[in-house]
C-alpha cells in the first residue's frame, strides 16, 4: 500500500469514528428531547442544544480529515502531493487522537445530554448548568482535536 | 464587587388592611417576603402563625379557563422558528395593560374558546368511531341484505363472520365432509382473511363451531346497525364530510379569534399575579386584630416603601428589625450598566451570598475576550453582532433573553477585533486572492498580530497566558476580599502563599530559559520556597497535632498540580478558535469547488457560502459561549467564588409570559 492510500485510512477513521459516536449521542439525545416534547412541545428551544451537544465531534472529525485532505492536495489546484509509506502512516496516526477521543466522548456526552433533558423537563431553570456538564465530556475530544491538528501542521 | 446593601424589615398593621397592604406592596414590588410558617417550630411564633395555605377558588377557575382558551388559540397563533426558538413574550406598556386588566371582558372570549375546545374535542372522538366503523364495515359493502336481516331464524343460525385466508380451504372442507345442513355466502376475500356469512341448521351447532374454531373464524356483528353495508358506509361518509365542515369552521373561527390571543395571555399573567397577592398572607404572622409582615428590601428602596405606605396607610407601622440569629440576607446585583447582562452568567452558577463578593464585574472582559478567542473571525463577530441588534431590536424576548443577546453582541464586537488582530475574514485565504485585491493583503497585515493558522503555538500560548491571568485574577479578588472583611491571616496565607509559589514558579522557569535574567530566577526560587512553606505551615491551621498539620500542609501543596491543569484548561480557547478558522477555510473550499460546475456554479457557491458560514457561526458561537462558561465556572470561580447565595425575589407582578415596558 502507498502513503496515500494510508492516509486516506487516517481521513476515514477520523471523519467516520466521530460521526459514528456524534450519530450515537445525537441519537440518545434526540429520542430523550422527543420524549420531553411529548409533554411540552414549547421546550423545543431549550432542548435544541443539548441534542446539538454532541454533534460537535462528528465535525471535529469533519475537520481533520479536511486538513488532511488538504495537505495531501486532493483538493483545490495543484497536484497530489507524493508520500512515502511512512509519511502516510504518520498522517494515519496523527487523525487517530481526535477519531478516539470523538468516538468516545460524543456517546457518554449523549448520555449527560440524555439527564441533562430530563432534568431539564423538570427545572428548566437550571439548564445552564446541564450544558457545562456535558461540555466537561467534550474537552477530551477538544484535546484530541488539537494534538491531531498540531500534528497536522506540524513537520510531518 | 459588592452586593447591594440589604435592611431587614417588619411591616405591623390592622388585620383590615391586610388586602390593600399587599396590593401596594406587589405595586411597588421591592420587598423579599420571608415565609414566617418556617418559625411555627419556635414556641413565640407557634401561635401566630398557621400553616395552611389560602387560595381563591374563583381565581384558579378563571386561571384554568385562560389557559384552556391561550391552549386553543395558541395553535392558531403564527409563530416564527426564530420567535419560538428565542421564547417571545407579549410587550405592552403600562397603559395598555392598565386598559386591558380593567376594562377587557375576557369572558366571553375564554367561554368561546372553551366552547370550541370542546366540540372540537367532540368531533375528533366521533370522526374516530366513524372511521373505525367505516373501516369495519367496507369488506361487507357488497352484502345485499341489510345488515340488521344477518340475524338467526328459529331453525336456522345465520350470522357474519371471517376466516384467515390460509385456513379457508380447511375451512370450506371441514364443512363440506360434515353432516351439517349448512350455507356459505362468500361476500368478500380481503387482507387476508375471508368475509362470509354462514348458515346452518340449528342442530348442527356443534359440529359447525368445532369446525369454526379449529379454522380461527371471528364472528362479526353490527349492534345497532340498519340497512345495507353499503348504505351505511355512504352515512358515515356524510356524516364525516359534516364533521369535517364544523371542524373547519372551528378552524376559521379559531384563526379569527387568535388576534385576541395576545390579550388572553397578559389577562392569565395578571390573573396569576393576583392569585400570588391572595395567597401570600399566608406567609405573615397575625393575632386577631393585627397582622405582621417580616421581609428584606434594599436599603437604597427603604424610604421609597416607607413613605408610600405612611401615606397610604394610617394604620401600619414599617420599622427596621435585626436579623433573626443565623438568619442570611437574601443578595442582589448591583452593578452598572455595562456589566448587568453579565449577571446573567453569574445567576446560572449561582447568585452570590450576601457575604460574598460578586463576580459579575470580573468576569467581563474574561469572558468576552475567550469567547472572541474561539471564534477569531472579523467577518463573524460582525455578522454576529449585527444579527444580535437585530433581535434585541425586532424580537420581543424576555430580560434574560436580552441579558444574553446583549452579551451576544458585545462578543461580537471584541470577535471582529480579535478577528481584525488575528487576519481571520471569513475564513478567507489571502494567499490566493488575485492580485487586483492585493491592497487587502496587505491592509490585513497591517493590522495582523498573530496569524493563528501559521503560527499555531503562539496562538496556543495567548490562550494559556490569558488564563494565567485569569487565575491570578481569581486569586487576587479573594485576597482583596479577605483585606476588605479583616480576614488578614487568611488573606496572607491562603491567597498570598499561592500568589508567590505559582508566579515565582514561572519566573524561575522563565530565567532557566533565559527569558530574564539569572538572578531574578535566584530570587523568585526563594519566594517560591517562602510561599510553599506559608502553604505547608498553615494549610491545615486548624489541626491540632502538628505532625498531622505538617503532613495535610505537604497534601495542601499537590494544589499546585490543579493550578497547572488548570492553565491548560484553556487549550481549549485555542483548539475551538483553530476550529473556526478550519472550518471556515473548509467552506470556502468547497465554495470554490462548486463553482466550477456549468450553468449554476455560482447559484450553488453562494448558497454553500451562506449555509455554511452560518452553520459554523452558529456551532462555534454555541460551543464557544459554553466552554468559556465552563472557563468562569471551574477555572475562575473555584479561586474565589462560592454561589450559595439566595437571590432576593421581591413580591412583585411577575409575568411569565409578557412584559410591561417602562415610560421611556
């Protein structure tokens, strides 16, 4: 296999492994929200955000992959740039942290998202408070994205 | 920094004053009503005091009876996604709300509604039954007999019935090889299952239904059903088309109606707020002849409630009174004007106790700048900031709701100047730009900084480094704190230790790198140690044993490692600010790929360009607003902020669903 094909593995877990776990939370969120609504269709707003919560992965996957298409010149003018099979797997292993941490942190996010509703349908008041809880579930697919992107932007 | 100044009260007067009393005080709506039933424990308050609760039986009928009538209408009303995504409420001014709670019959209108709620709750359960009935009877409708005439005669059983398809060759066998006197009349084969009316001798009964149950055959009836099938079908088809033009003229009728809805729903607020002002007595203490009111209120409102109730009312007495022992005041912002939508921020962790500072002011240009730092995007603060006007002018939302449009579009602001220092517009890659528009290149590095997309790890250290400031903020307003309130022990040890042993840290680090000289490093190693050992000596100053003190000290000292996860905390406001700006490339990207295509390329590139700027907008926007919460909350707040506080609720008109603009 050449580098480019490895690299294209690398574009494929990490866009893939964060829209997996994004659909998974977004999923888990989004028939909690459905089930609150039956109730009180009027919390559609509120809701919105804790089912959008977790999707936020699926584009941090989105976005490495991107960068790696770029960098790769897939895209855009020029021509393809060639890489060794080293490089390629150096590209393949630096989209693994933010398709791990995504895969990851997108489900159990849902999940917080998930009580995060039912509370919500009890105290809508304390909402704000939900959120920051589902963002402390996030911060490790924060991490994630940005060890891919300085590795991506780094000397490889 | 510090709360508003509270006086605690007591309002004593002639128990027949009590209605007016209240109603003045929900006017002037200033005062925080203790409930005084929490005292019945207390042997000098059992007596004055009753637990139950009052209510108005009126009132809440006619609160069910909006609301029913706001439900019907509600489904009428025109809503915007935007209005219903943001909460509208119904603004009107002092005068109109005067206008309609006096003079507006709401009878009439809430009766009507009711009315049409009903009947239209008749017609969906009759159109329910006609349906099912209608779909009972379709297989039959080519039975000619009437089906009343599927009825038994003396010696004959006759009746309807069906048999699933697959059984049917059983079926028709199984009689066929029986003794039994029987007909079959086929009428229909349908989903599955086969419609028949069968007839047989009386004295076959036996044989006949061992053969039916052994082929599953259902018995069908038609209580109370006359004439052919197909006639009745036809009935229950006009009867439904009738149904269905009353339901339209409820419908009509409902739309017609729904310009009153807006009223409806101010007359429910006000109808509850008087509710409110009847039940309230219940949380005063009264003997016979008077009653008792104990509450807070601002100091700076005190004269103003003083004076109104002396003119008002001979008869009451408002006089200053201490706090019960124990007793906390309850805490109110007071802020200026700039700050105030901030509290909104401050109120979703937890409003400040009384005794505590309020964080609101500090938090400012914090949560300002990191909330830029996410986005790093000119173009996009000015979109946001634009789009921001424009709901605080257009959409009539709640205060909290214009609290956060408000911050909203100050974010905007410092974004378009982040954006401006850090090159981002758009997403756009000046690199590529045709030369004729080279004049913007260089405008944008004339006014560049830092470009985040070349230079990553400097963007990466700005973020740290505002952090590092932030903290140290933290710690410096907890000290000022501590001065303030005479807590100078815990002002040194607790905050001052910290404030030496982490910044002398960085100096040390800074002078092994070279960054400033050696002998600064020389020096700050030594407040390092002067500042670890206050932390070691008096971390636990409590403990008695010094051996245990001595050891908790050393634990005290592992807070260093929260301090440096907490710096790096703030990798986030890059990792999300990098975000932005790749994501925003990305489009443009995709834009420029699309444009190539024949006949709609630039139909298609401008729509992408849109959809997809605003899209990242509105994610960023929302993930950078919740991870700088999440800044203020753990990172910032933990060093000096607690939040326990109780809010001051004064008993006042609280609407849920309008606001009464004040006389500009």
């Amino acid at each position: 296999m050449g580098g480019l094909e490895i690299a294209l593995i690398g574009v494929a877990l990490a866009v893939g492994m964060g829209g997996i776990g994004s659909s998974i939370g977004v999923g888990l969120a989004g028939q909690a929200a459905s089930g609150v609504m039956t109730e009180d269709p009027g919390k559609f707003g509120r809701l919105l955000l804790l089912v959008a919560l977790p999707g936020t992965q699926g584009i941090y996957g989105l976005l490495a992959s991107f960068l790696v298409i770029m960098k790769l010149g897939l895209i855009g003018g020029g021509s393809v740039v060639e890489i060794t099979q080293s490089q390629g797997f150096k590209l393949l292993f630096a989209c693994l942290p933010v398709a791990l941490t995504g895969l990851f942190s997108a489900i159990h996010q849902g999940k917080v998202c998930v009580a995060g509703i039912m509370m919500a349908a009890k105290r809508p008041e304390e909402m704000g408070k939900t959120l920051v809880l589902a963002v402390f579930v996030e911060f490790y697919a924060v991490l994630g994205l940005l060890i891919t992107i300085l590795l991506l932007f780094g000397k490889l | 920094m510090a709360v508003a100044l509270m006086q605690k009260i007591g309002i004593l007067a002639h128990i027949d004053l009590k209605p007016e009393i209240t109603g003045e005080l929900q006017h002037l709506g200033l005062l925080h009503i203790e409930d005084l039933r929490d005292l019945a424990g207390q042997e000098e308050w059992k007596e004055l005091v009753s637990p139950d609760e009052i209510t108005d039986a009126q009132l809440e009928t006619d609160i069910a009876d909006v609301n029913v009538a706001t439900d019907f209408l509600l489904g009428f009303a025109k809503k915007g996604f935007l209005a219903g995504l943001s909460g509208t409420k119904v603004h009107l001014t002092q005068d109109e709300y005067q206008s309609l709670t006096d003079k507006y019959d709401w009878k009439n209108l809430g009766d009507r509604c009711k009315k049409l709620t009903e009947e239209r709750k008749e017609i969906i359960s009759e159109s329910d039954t006609l349906n099912s009935q209608k779909k009972m009877l379709l297989p039959w409708a080519s039975l000619t007999v009437p089906v009343e005439e599927v009825t038994s005669t003396k010696n004959v059983e006759i009746f309807a019935g069906t048999v699933p398809h697959h059984n049917f060759a059983e079926f028709q066998k199984g009689l066929q090889e029986s003794e039994a006197r029987y007909y079959l009349e086929i009428v229909q084969a349908a989903d599955d299952r086969a419609y028949l009316v069968v007839f047989h001798h009386r004295q076959d009964k036996d044989i006949v239904d061992e053969i039916l149950n052994k082929t599953q055959f259902s018995q069908v009836t038609f209580p109370g059903m006359t004439g052919t099938a197909q006639d009745l079908i036809e009935r229950i088809e006009q009867r439904y088309d009738e149904l269905i033009q009353r339901a339209k003229g409820i419908e009509n009728e409902g739309r017609a109606l729904a310009q009153y809805l807006n009223r409806l729903i101010v007359i429910g607020d006000h109808l509850q707020a008087l509710l409110e002002r009847r039940k309230i007595p219940a949380k005063f203490a009264r003997t016979s002849k008077t009653f008792f009111i104990d509450g807070w209120i601002r100091s700076s409102h005190l004269p103003l409630l003083k004076e109104r109730l002396k003119e008002k009312f001979k008869q009451a007495a408002v006089f200053e009174i201490e706090p019960r022992p124990g007793e906390v005041a309850p805490s109110d912002y007071r802020n200026s004007k700039m700050v105030r939508p901030f509290e909104l921020i401050t109120s979703l962790y937890g409003a400040p106790s009384y005794f505590e500072a309020d964080p609101t002011p500090a938090i400012v240009p914090f949560f300002l700048i990191f909330f830029a730092m996410c986005l790093t995007d000119a173009g996009y603060g000015m979109v946001l900031a634009t789009l921001s006007l424009l709901g605080l002018k257009w959409l009539r939302v709640g205060a909290n709701m214009r609290k956060l449009l408000k911050i909203l579009f100050a974010g905007g602001l410092i974004t378009t100047l982040l954006g401006a220092l850090t090159g981002g517009y758009f997403g756009i890659n000046f690199e590529e730009l045709p030369p004729s528009l080279g004049f913007l290149t260089d405008l944008r590095s004339k006014i560049m900084l830092l470009d985040p997309l070349k230079e990553p790890l400097h963007f990466w250290i700005v973020g740290l480094v505002l952090g590092y400031i932030q903290l140290n903020v933290g710690v410096l307003v907890k000290f000022y704190w501590n001065l303030k309130n005479r807590r100078l022990l815990d002002a040194f040890v607790d905050q001052v230790s910290w404030l030496m042993l982490i910044n002398s840290l960085v100096l040390f680090g800074f002078a092994k790198a070279g960054i400033v000289a050696g002998w600064i490093g020389s020096l700050s190693m030594a407040a390092a140690v002067v500042g670890a050992a206050l932390i070691v000596l008096f971390y636990q100053r409590e403990e008695k044993n010094p051996l245990a003190r001595f050891f908790w000290g050393i634990y005290g000292l592992y807070g260093v490692t929260g301090y440096l996860s907490d710096i790096l905390s703030y990798t986030r406001l890059f990792a999300l600010g990098m975000a932005t700006a790749v994501i925003a490339m990305m489009v443009n990207v995709i834009a420029g790929m699309v444009s190539n295509i024949p006949l709609v390329g630039i139909v298609l590139m401008l729509v992408v360009l849109i959809v997809g700027h605003l899209f990242n907008i509105a994610i960023n926007v929302l993930s950078g607003f919740i991870h700088t919460l999440r800044l203020q909350f753990m990172e910032f707040f933990s060093k000096f902020y607690e939040g326990s506080g109780r809010p001051l609720r004064p008993f006042a008109f609280n609407f849920e669903n309008s606001v009464i603009e004040r006389r500009k």
